[in-house]
C-alpha cells in the first residue's frame, strides 16, 4: 500500500542551534551520543521506523531555514523621511513579505503609505499580505507573469529616491520569477534557453552565468537602477558556497562573470537556441555592472538563511537519538547517479566498520536528461542510490528539495524527492518494474509513484537547496 504524504506545516518558534563540529570523518572520530560507565553509548531511542525518522529530519531541516526562524532580526529600520519599496522574488518570497509586513506595520506602526512593492513567488508558494501584493508565477521556466513581475519592479526601482530603502527579499526561483529579456529578445527565447540549459545538465551557477547576461533585471542591474536609494538584500541561499553572486542571478550585487563566460557555457554544451540569442551575448551593451561601479556603493547583502543552518538542525536531531552524525558538506555538485554511488560506497563502508549514524549532505546535483520521463535531481539520485546499495540490510535513505519541488513539471504538488528503503528493489520486482529502465528514461518520478515512496510535502516557502540523509545501522 501506498505511503500517504505529510503536508509541510509553517513552523513556529525555534531555538538557535549552537554550532557543532560538522564532518566526522575527516577527524577520524566516532562523535555522537552519550557513553556510559562500561564504554558503550547509552541511545536516547531507538530507530524503529528509519523511513519516519528520516522523514523527520527532513523537515526539522526545513524548518530550520524558514524566514519565520530567521527574518525578523535582520530587517533594516525604515528610512527616517522615506518609503520602503519591499521588492520580493524567490520560493519564499510571499513568506518573507509576510513576516516583512508584519514587522513593520504591526511591530514598528509604519504607516502603510510608507511602504509600497511586489512580490512574486512560485505557483503555489504565494502568502497572505495586506499592503504588498504576492503574485505567482512560472518555475523553473519562467512565463508571462514573470515578465510582467519584472517589468513592474523595475519601474518601481527606477522610481526610488535618496530617502527611499529599497528592501529586496530574495530566494532561489527568482531567476524564473524575474524574467526582463535583455533587447532584442523574446520570452520565447529565454524560455528556450531556460529549457536547453536545465536539460544539459549544466551547474547552477553556469546556468545564471547566461542568464545575467540575457537580462536586463539580473547581474546587477536592479542595484544599478535603484541607485541613489539605499538598497539592502536579505537572501536566503540555495546555492553551494551561498555567493551573493549567484543567488537568484544576483540582482543586487557586481557580476564577476562576463560575456565570454556566458558565450563559454553555451559552446560547452552546444547549445545554439538562435542568431538572436548569439548576438545578444556578442553585444557589449549587455555586459553586466562589475564591482567597481559607484551604483554600488549605496548596496547592502545579507543571508539570513544557508543550507548550513538546515543541517545543523538536522545534526542536533541526530545525535538527540544517539546516533553518529557524519556530513559530507553543503557543496556537493555533480551528476546525481554518480554522488549517489559515491555515497552508497561510504553508507555501506560505515556499516562494515560496525558503527550506526547518519550520512548527511546537500548542495545541488544535476541530471543529463537523455529520456522521456519524469523527474529531478533527487529522485533520480535516490533511484540511483537503490540499485547501487543492492538492498543492503539496515540502510535508508531520502533524498528531498528543501523547496518541496523537484525539477517536476512547475506544479506545487510536485514531489520533492524520495525515500529508499533495503525493500525498494524487492517491491519494485513484484510490481514487475526494472529501476534500471526507469533510470535510462530518467522516469525517477515514475518509479517512486508505483512503490508509494515520493516525499510530497507541498510548498515549505523557503529554499536552500537539497538535503540528503542515509540513515545506516547494524545488521
């Protein structure tokens, strides 16, 4: 029978996690638990569900990193004569215009008519606002409404003056949320550049590299036209290495890449879309703002949640439960089938050295897409992992989208991810599936969908990438 889903809930006070040490194995230690007088660890509990366990951690993770844990704190005091022109884009845009709103409205008695913007999030992912309105649009490839999201904040940045705080809300989507094709081009063809770089299997950061330079609203230019406002940026990150840069095509901030970066992405993996699009990214004209420029001397960036305090959170939870805590870190890139055989090796060499623990990591992986099927970069990793642990007896595993939503079709109730079991190949013989076929055709989605395991918690509106956990025991 199929595993009903959980629904992600909006999390409500959480305390701050003191920092711990985060990668056991390259300290050669054992860590974890608690240990008493005769030497062995005294276990708070023991895992009898790790499918539930696992579940668990995941959204403690989430939770973690939602703007209702860390936003609040970080917000910028109001200009003392000016507006604030709250600009919001990303997964958890209408989160944090809510909290945003909030706060100064309810907390600090700002008039409404001193605040002003828009915000706009992913289909699903929009939150109820009073002054702000939250509009949605598409993700990953962006439609009409992003352009039109786009078009409206760039004329309310060209319009803020010296004593204006312009207050930009970002999290990842909002490279597919704010969509100004740079001149010259069409949605359609940014769509299609969208498309062709998703399927190429490109990182994320080739990716935004491209779409910088095919815009008008990222890689600075948002920064560049605010100015002489003052202009803060409160990110959360769902990118590895949290560089401002990056995330959601850094709109604020000086581009370090460049046309030829762009042009080097797309020759890398022989993408030609069209002579429109060439002779965009042959054009001097759409060369991005770099550090120098004096626009950004009025800027400010800020995180205000990373995929490391996500794992922390996670960690904390861990070892609550006695068990060792090893993390491979929150950068992890590379073709999902690849990492997930890499780390089936390490669940499997943890459980021959006897130990119990949980094998943690995040970053983003990414797919080469060569079939027809249904999917994203963490199911197709969590597929992957299954055949290659061979139903190994005592390992489980998830692998999920901090967002809810992996790659799928832009649907909210897409899934995030999945759950792998030392059952996952039996069930699939008896329903007459072979992973390996789902594998070739990139049909994860499919696969998990007939055995019940797809992770679907809906819209978490927040982001800072994937996370990932192998729960190992003893035999």
């Amino acid at each position: 029978m199929a595993n009903p889903p959980y629904r992600y809930k909006q999390p409500g006070l959480h305390a701050t996690l003191h920092d711990t040490q985060n990668s056991e194995l390259s300290q050669g230690g054992r860590g974890g638990g608690t240990r008493g007088r005769n030497g062995r660890r005294d276990l708070t509990s023991e895992i009898n569900s790790p499918r539930a366990f696992l579940d668990e951690l995941y959204r403690i993770a989430v939770a973690a990193a939602h703007p209702a844990c860390c936003l609040v704190h970080r917000l910028p005091d109001p200009p003392p004569r000016g507006r604030i022109i709250l600009l919001a884009a990303g997964k958890a845009a209408g989160s944090m215009t809510e909290i945003a709103e909030r706060h100064y409205l309810d907390d600090l008695g700002l008039p409404p008519s001193r605040l002003l913007g828009a915000a706009v999030t992913r289909r699903g992912y929009a939150r109820p606002t009073r002054v702000i309105r939250v509009t949605e649009a598409g993700h990953p490839v962006p439609d009409d409404a992003s352009v039109a999201a786009a078009e409206q904040v760039l004329r309310l940045a060209a319009d803020a003056a010296a004593d204006d705080l312009v207050l930009v809300l970002l999290s990842g989507g909002a490279s597919a949320n704010w969509i100004a094709p740079a001149a010259g081009l069409t949605l359609a063809e940014k769509q299609a550049v969208n498309r062709a770089l998703l399927k190429s299997g490109a990182a994320i950061a080739e990716i935004n590299a491209v779409r910088k330079h095919l815009s008008r609203i990222k890689g600075g230019r948002l920064g560049r036209l605010a100015y002489p406002a003052r202009v803060v940026t409160l990110a959360v990150s769902d990118v590895s290495g949290d560089d401002p840069a990056v995330i959601g095509s850094g709109p604020t901030v000086p581009d370090p890449t460049t046309l030829a970066d762009a042009h080097a992405v797309m020759a890398r993996f022989g993408l030609n879309i069209s002579e429109t699009v060439g002779r965009a990214l042959a054009d001097p004209a759409n060369e991005t703002p770099k550090p120098q420029d004096p626009a950004f001397d009025r800027t400010a960036f800020r995180l205000v949640a990373r995929p490391k305090e996500a794992f922390r959170a996670a960690e904390a939870a861990i070892r609550a439960r006695g068990y060792d805590c090893i993390f491979l870190g929150d950068r992890i890139e590379g073709e999902a089938r690849d990492v997930a055989a890499a780390q089936a090796r390490l669940a499997q060499d943890l459980q021959a050295q006897g130990r119990r623990g949980v094998i943690v990591s995040g970053g983003e992986l990414t797919v080469t897409i060569r079939g027809k099927g249904r999917g994203g970069p963490n199911q197709e990793y969590a597929l992957a992992l299954a055949q290659a642990l061979r139903a190994t007896p005592g390992i489980a595993a998830i692998a999920g989208d901090t967002d809810g939503t992996d790659g799928g079709c832009g649907s909210p109730d897409d899934p995030a991810g999945a759950f792998i079991d030392d059952t996952t190949l039996a069930r699939a013989r008896n329903l007459g599936l072979d992973p390996a076929a789902f594998l070739a055709e990139n049909d994860s989605t499919g696969f998990f969908e007939r055995l019940g395991d797809l992770l679907q918690p809906g819209p978490t509106h927040t982001n800072v990438n994937d996370f990932r956990a192998i729960f190992v025991d003893t035999h």
